[in-house]
C-alpha cells in the first residue's frame, strides 16, 4: 500500500466521530478496507450503532497467536471552536496529522490494520494474528469486557495494544520521567529518544459509596438523618485506609494512587440531606489487586453499618480493571527494544504507564498474555488540536509488521 492510500485511511477514520458512542461506523468502514483486500471480519454489537470488529488472518494456522487491537471510539472535542481546523476535519500540516482521534487513537488503529493486510499479502507470512476494535475504551472499556466474556482473548499469547506511547519530543518524555508519570524500570539504556512503548500499566478500580440519610426540616434536623455527616465519618476512615496502600509498591508502577474525585449531597438549605455519595478512582498495582481493595472496602462500610445503627451506606462498583504487567526480558518485550531500534536508530526506553488500557479486560480472561503497549501518537492526546506526527504513523505499520515477523521466527 502506498503513502497515499495509508493516509488516506488515517484520515477516514479521524472523519468518522464516534464520540463515546456510534463506533458502527468504524466497524463498518473496518470491515469492508479488510473485506476488499481479502480479509474475513465480523462485528460483535454492544448496542445500537455500536459494534467492535474482530478480524483474522490466516486463522487455522498452528501456533501461537498474536494479537493487534485498539479502540474505536474517541473523547469529547472539549471546544470545537478552539479548534484550528474542526476536529473532525484533518489536516496535514508540518509533517503532523492534527484531528480528534489522530494520537488517541485513529492513527494507532489505522497502522494495525494496514499491517495486518500487508502481512496477510506476503507470500512467506503464515501466522495467526487476530485484530480485534473495541467500542467503549475511554469510558469503562466496555466492548474489551463484552468480548473478553465471549472467550476472543482466550487463544492469544501475545498482544500489542496501539495507544500512543511517545512524546512529542525527547524533552517531553524526559520531564515526564522526572516527573515520575512514566517510570522507568531496569534494565533501560540511560540516554533515549522521545519514542517509547509500555511494558507495564496500573488497573483501577472505580466505585460510589452512597449514604442514604431520613431528610427532615433543617429547623429540627433531629427529626432526621443527615447523610453528609454519615458519609464524612466513612470519608475519613476511607483516607486512614488508603495510608496503608502505600506499603505497596510495584518495581515498575510505583504504589497504588487513590483519589476521592466526586462529592455530591443536598438540594436546598432548608432540608436535612436524605442522600450523599461520593465517587471514587483508584490506580491500581499486582501487589495489591483491585479485588483486595474492593474487600477492603466492602468490609470497613460493613463495620461502620453495624457500630451505627443511623448508617446506612452502601457501595456501587462501577468498574474494575486489572493491572498489567509483562516481565522486562519476555520474548515480546525483547523483540520490541529490537525493533524499535532498528526503525528509529536509536535506544529506547521500557516504560510503566500511569493510565490504562483495554489490556486490563483481556488479562483478566487470559492471564497468560504477554503485553506492550506501542503506538503512533504523544500527550497531545484528549487536548485541543490533537495530533500525531505523519512519520511517527507510517514507522508505526513498519514496527507492527517487523514485531510479528520476529515473534514467529
């Protein structure tokens, strides 16, 4: 496929706005650029203008298979009128391709695709690699879980996720080094440029603990139970909790990140409150898993509902996704260093990530899945005129390609 037709696909995909939602319409376009260069897909719905595509080629080899995926859907333009050039309306200045979805992660989903079908054309090419485009991944990775639960993940050994994974420049993934959001594990060389890919990526765990109260007159709140006094006395046995989480840490994650991020309660000054709940995220590591917190916190709403009997508050898990972490000297990781080196000429780096990816659902399907996160695109991702670098996306079909070929040799 020439540079041409790579852009332009790139670019059909950054058109299509599938806002937290309607990623039919990249399935559909998915599934007829795989069909009309003789690849067999199928689309698995979710919900009404919302399908994942799962594709394979040469499907009845043996051995080991590997996987390519990524997702179809992208965030809120936050202010199109902020925006350049409309978000949905790429453009391709100064070696950049700057659109919605151009680093997070129309370009990343466009070069897997593209190599797979460069992959399935080459003659000497006979391995099994199954790509699979999910809806839902920037709110609760919800087309990674449904396909988890119907078994896709369950035959893969190895998987390469596309989310961006570089910088915009070399100084930028030095500060976030410093800063301590990426964290590099060793062995890693000491100098590296600004293209990177994650061994690594903390789960999380995302919950609301709800207090229901009696509402009353604020002039006889007796009459009443307030449920922010109740909610406040969980906060703070919550915050001496999550001290203890520190005590864990991982050689590549760093320790457990918990945050209360949402605080609601009361509708108007003159009514005792009948209802509160706050909202929280916690970034979660292998040494202390999301199903031991969520135990923890289980137990400590249970303990205070039984000391009191005015407390009434109850937990609503809204999602759960599991830490990824693949070894540092594991055949995939080894081969994408490899790789990595030969494309761009120069040493990279082996990073933990702090955010997450669908990885964490097909994980928790298939345990034995080896990872690395590694896509065209910078932190550029979810901001205003979004971008990914022209270069940085067509090296990336080039990276996909040579890491399958190795990891089969």
């Amino acid at each position: 496929m020439d540079k041409k037709a790579r852009l332009a696909i790139v670019d059909d995909l950054i058109k299509l706005q599938t806002i937290n939602g309607d990623e039919k319409l990249v399935a559909d376009y998915l599934q007829k650029l795989f069909e009309d260069n003789g690849i067999k897909a199928t689309q698995e719905k979710y919900d009404d203008n919302r399908s994942s595509l799962i594709a394979t080629i040469n499907p009845d080899a043996d051995g080991p298979v590997l996987g390519f995926t990524g997702h179809e859907d992208v965030v809120d333009p936050v202010d199109p009128e902020k925006w350049n050039y409309g978000p949905f309306n790429p453009k391709h200045i100064d070696g950049k391709i700057i659109g919605r979805g151009a680093a997070d992660m129309k370009s990343g989903l466009a070069a897997l695709a593209i190599a797979m079908i460069e992959l399935n054309e080459s003659l000497d090419f006979d391995h099994k690699i199954k790509f699979i485009a999910t809806v839902g991944e920037e709110k609760g990775e919800l087309g990674a879980t449904q396909l988890s639960e119907k078994g896709y993940a369950n035959d893969l050994n190895a998987l390469i996720v596309g989310e961006p994974s570089n910088g915009s420049s070399q100084l930028i993934i030095n500060k976030l080094v410093v800063s301590g959001l990426l964290s590099v594990p060793q062995p890693n060389p000491d100098k590296f440029g600004r293209h990177s890919f994650f061994a690594a990526h903390k789960g999380s765990v995302d919950y609301r603990v709800i207090s229901h109260g009696k509402a009353a007159h604020s002039s006889m709140p007796e009459t009443g139970v307030n449920a922010i006094d109740k909610l406040i006395s969980f906060y703070n046995q919550q915050n001496d909790y999550f001290k203890t989480l520190n005590e864990y840490e991982d050689d590549i994650l760093g320790t457990t990140k918990p945050s209360v991020t949402v605080f609601k309660a009361g509708d108007q000054p003159n009514t005792i409150p009948y209802l509160a709940y706050l909202g929280v995220k916690i970034r979660t590591v292998p040494e202390y898993d999301n199903n031991k917190i969520l135990t923890d916190i289980k137990d400590l709403i249970a303990k205070l509902n039984q000391a009191d009997p005015t407390m009434n508050l109850e937990l609503v898990v809204d999602s759960s996704n599991l830490p990824v972490k693949t070894d540092l000297d594991s055949k995939l990781v080894m081969i994408g260093r490899e790789v990595y080196e030969d494309v761009w000429g120069q040493k990279n780096v082996v990073v933990g990530a702090p955010g997450g990816t669908d990885a964490s659902q097909f994980i928790g399907a298939n345990s034995d899945i080896d990872v690395i996160v590694a896509g065209p695109g910078n932190e550029s991702a979810h901001q205003i005129n979004e971008f990914c670098f022209e270069d940085d996306y067509l090296q990336y079909i080039t990276i996909y390609k040579q890491i399958a070929e190795k990891y089969f040799a």
